[in-house]
C-alpha cells in the first residue's frame, strides 16, 4: 500500500471520494477475512509489554482487539 509522506493541504472532491472509496473497499475486505471470527473465555486486556509478554498475554490481546472491532462493527461478528 502506497502512502503520502507529505499530504496536500487540500483535497479536490473526485479525489477525496476515491480515498474514501478505497478506504471502505479495505475495510469491506478486512471484515470478510475476520468478521467469522469468534473469541472467548479470554482476560480483556488493552496494554502488552512485548518485552516480558507470556502467549496467554498476547492471546489475550489479540481476543481485546478483535472483540473491539467487533464491537464498534468494524469487523463483523
């Protein structure tokens, strides 16, 4: 994915639809790959140390992430 490293100040508005349009084109595909996705019995956690973070921590990370974007209908679920 190409990104702008120095954005204009302005947008005219067929590109600004474009960018959005690719924008939801991005999420639509993101929401098929995991919107199936079903998490459970799992300990919310929002911050991970990944410098001393055990596989349960980073499952349970992970299981917080995807149940967030869930829930704000993001990913589907």
């Amino acid at each position: 994915m190409a990104r702008t490293t120095n954005p204009p100040d302005e947008y005219d508005a067929q590109t600004f639809r474009r960018i959005l349009g690719d924008y939801d084109k991005r999420l639509d595909s993101l929401a098929r790959a995991v919107g199936t996705y079903k998490v459970q019995n799992y300990t919310r956690i929002t911050t991970l140390d990944m410098g001393t973070a055990t596989a349960t921590q980073i499952g349970n990370f992970l299981c917080t992430l995807v149940a967030d974007l869930q829930d704000a209908n993001r990913l589907g679920g």
